[in-house]
C-alpha cells in the first residue's frame, strides 16, 4: 500500500465524497500509529496529547517539541496514511513567517506531510503564505480549544445566526487561501451541512454531525480510556477496563507468587 497524498484527500471531494468519507483519528505513539494505520486515510497528530499523554489541563502549554517528536514516532508507525501535526499554540499566530518557521520545523523533524492550524478568517493569509512555500494546511474551525480563554468553555457552537455566519466565513476564507481540508468541531449539524456544501475542499466532522466529508475522533476517547468524554464521542471499546483488569490479575499473582511461573522462568540446562 503506497502512502496517500494530500492532492489525493482533496480529490475524494470532487470524485463524489458521499460514496467514500474520509476517516481519520489522532494518533501519538509509533505503535499506535501502526495498529491504526490501514484503516484509515489520515492520522492526525492533534495537540491534544497535552491532555491525553502528558495530563496537562489544556493544549495551551503543548510545546513544538513535544509535536515533532510525537510526529516523528507516527510517521515511523504508519505507511499508508497521510500524517497531519497540529502546530502548538504560541507557534503559528503572530505572523506569516512564525507560522512558516515552525511548519518547517515540525516537517523536518517528522517527515509529516501537513500541519493543521486552529481559526478562520484571521489565519487566512498565515494558510496562504504557507501553501504557497510548499506546506500543506489543515484548517480547524468552530470550538477551537486553543481558544478556550477566549471561548469561555468547550461548549458547541454555531447556536446564534452571527456566530453561524462568522463559521462559514471563516471556513470559505481558509479554502480560498489553499487549505486542503478542513476541521469542523462541536458546531450544530445546518452549520456542519452549510460548512461543507460551501467549501470545495473536504470537511472533518468532530462533533459536527454525520453530513461532513469525513470524520475524526481522539482515539483514546473512542477506544473507551477515560471517564469522562464529550457527548459527540461514541465509545467502540473499553480498553480502560481492560487495562486495569490486567493490571489487578497481574498484581495479584505477583503478591500470590504465582507469576512469574514455570513457563516464563529460565532453568540452567
Ligand atoms: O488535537 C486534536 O486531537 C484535534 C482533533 C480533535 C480534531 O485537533
Ligand atoms: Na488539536
């Protein structure tokens, strides 16, 4: 299997994208990259591995380096899907050429094919300076976390008329500027649905209904590894459960002794 492109993500839209949405799901680590890999069209190594990985309270201290190196581990474990890396708060929005630098920096350090970056109309011109030089956008718009200080929450939105008109702006703004696909998040399903019949480039649902063009999750959410998750998370597994059962039988047998046992034991010959 050949690794798919960016040019090839954007064609699914204009080949008739209701037959063949596009699937993605973040991935962190080289082995889960390489379980996840075929079944997908691309991985996305999200900042949210600030929460997820490292326990931090937001995506708001996730630093370039802790992205190129879960970049680079993802890369290693896939062949077939094309690896997207958020690019951090801080790294991307006070101009052109700071967005340039560190887009750079996270491809060498990975072999990544594109970034995603969070806002609409105000990195318009950020997504074309980069396109133009050769690196592939991502947009993320609606509930954008880095923006939680601004957003007040990770409530859904889209509610009101004016902010239903700001996100469909901000969407044909960043495909305008060249952006290749576009992160839809926890905005109402007509928002979703005016998103993507505006926009020639696909949409990436999360929390945004089922009419985007593809969809996304965080794949410890789906894979059931916490408690607490958003109400658009569908849980497919309950590997907390699992973990923790084999963790309580494992600590069992070694208080019992019974593990190791005669199988993982070496004998002199
Ligand atoms: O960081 C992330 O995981 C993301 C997705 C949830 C879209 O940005
Ligand atoms: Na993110």
């Amino acid at each position: 299997m050949k690794r798919l492109t960016v040019p090839a993500i954007l064609q699914r839209k204009q080949d008739g994208i209701t037959a063949d949405p596009i699937v993605m799901l973040t991935a962190y680590t080289a082995r889960q990259a390489q379980l996840l890999d075929a079944h997908c069209d691309m991985l996305l190594v999200g900042d949210s591995l600030g929460q997820v990985i490292y326990g931090l309270p937001s995506t708001i201290p996730v630093t370039l380096e802790m992205m190129a190196n879960h970049a680079a581990a993802v890369v290693r474990g896939s062949y077939h899907s094309v690896v997207v890396v958020d690019m951090p708060f801080g790294s991307y929005e006070e101009s052109p050429q700071q967005a340039f630098a560190s887009a750079a920096q996270l491809l060498k350090a990975s072999g990544a094919a594109a970034v995603k970056l969070e806002g609409g109309a105000a990195m318009a011109e950020t997504v074309a300076f980069l396109v133009g030089r050769g690196i592939p956008v991502m947009g993320h718009i609606g509930l954008t976390p880095q923006a939680v200080n601004v957003l007040g929450g990770y409530a859904a939105r889209g509610r009101s008329d004016a902010e239903a008109e700001k996100i469909v702006g901000d969407a044909k703004a960043l495909s305008d500027a060249g952006a290749f696909s576009i992160v839809v998040e926890g905005v109402v399903e007509p928002i979703a649905i005016a998103v993507t019949n505006a926009v020639p480039c696909p949409t990436i649902g999360i929390g945004a209904s089922a009419l985007c063009d593809g969809q996304v999750l965080v794949t410890e959410d789906m894979l059931g590894m916490f408690e607490r998750v958003p109400r658009f998370v569908k849980r497919y597994a309950d590997v907390a459960t699992t973990i923790s059962g084999a963790a309580d039988l494992y600590a069992q047998e070694v208080r019992a002794r019974s593990f190791p046992g005669a199988e993982q034991t070496y004998q002199p010959k």
